[in-house]
C-alpha cells in the first residue's frame, strides 16, 4: 500500500509540473517576468523556454519514473495454476500518460477561457485567436471542457485496448 501511495504521490506532483511547464511555454506576454513553482521567471524567450523545457523534464521523468522503476512498485506475483497474468505494457501506459496530460492541459485552457472576465478584442488560447464576446468564450470553453473531459476519460472507457491480454 505504501508503494501504491508514492506511486500516487509522483504521478500527481509529474502532472503539477508537466501542466506549470506546458504553462511557461505558451507563455506569449513580454514583460517583467512571471511567476511560476515558486519563482520568478524573466519573461524573455530564452529563459521561457529554458525554464519551460526544464520542467517539462522533470515533469515527464516524475510521471514515467514509477514504470522505469517499475520491480520496485510492483508487487511479486504469486504463482497461480492458471498462470494468467496481466502484463504491463510500457507504451500503451506512455500513451495514456499523454493523454492524461492532454486532457488536464486543455481542461485547464478551457476553465482559463470559461472564466476570463475582460471583454475586448480577442484572447490567445489554444493557438487560437478567440474573440473576447460572451457567445465565443462560453462556445470555445464549453468544447475545450468537453474535448478535455473526453481526453482525461478516454484511457477509463477503453481500458480493455491498454491492459495486455491474459495468456492461458
């Protein structure tokens, strides 16, 4: 159970860091700097993209470092006369870290675009220019929640497609 918890425990604080470096680079506005894990980062494009880059490192080695390590998290199977056992499979569990990630990203771009309050020209969200009018912002914010809801429950609804077959 405690291996369990640090497993928990790493795949959430690699998605905190993932989502805060994803965050730093997209990062459009040129300013003084910005405030992102506690420190504040010059808002020019090399230290963006060298912040951003960075964390985006240690976000994804955070995430996949349960399954690098995966004989130490892994509980020893006991032998069963069936010899069924679900094998783990490494790159279905790298593409439902992505799109875990995926989904987490665009939920938060959406919830970000939901709840934006100016009302003006446009806004940069998704690589998109979306006008700042109420009838867009609900629009583009209500299909990025959907799309990032699909993607977060993806992986859930086609479990079967992720976990290996038992042999026989």
């Amino acid at each position: 159970m405690k291996k369990a918890i640090v497993f928990l425990v790493m795949l959430i604080a690699g998605l905190i860091v993932t989502e805060q470096a994803v965050d730093i680079l997209m990062t459009r506005g040129r300013g003084e700097a910005i405030y992102k894990m506690g420190m504040l980062i010059p808002a020019q494009d090399f230290y963006l993209y060298l912040y951003g880059s960075i964390f985006l490192l240690i976000g994804v080695l955070l995430i996949l470092s349960p399954l690098l390590f995966r004989k130490f998290f892994m509980t020893r199977e006991k032998k069963v006369s069936t010899n069924s056992k679900v094998k783990w499979n490494l790159k279905r569990a790298v593409v439902f870290f992505i799109m875990l990630i995926a989904g987490l990203i665009v939920t938060e771009q959406a919830i970000d675009i939901l709840t934006t309050r100016g009302r003006g020209e446009a806004i940069y969200k998704m690589g998109m220019l979306i006008p700042a009018q109420d009838f867009y912002l609900y629009l583009y914010g209500s299909i990025f929640l959907l799309l990032g809801i699909l993607l977060i429950l993806s992986p859930f609804l086609f479990r079967k497609s992720f976990i290996a077959k038992k042999s026989v």
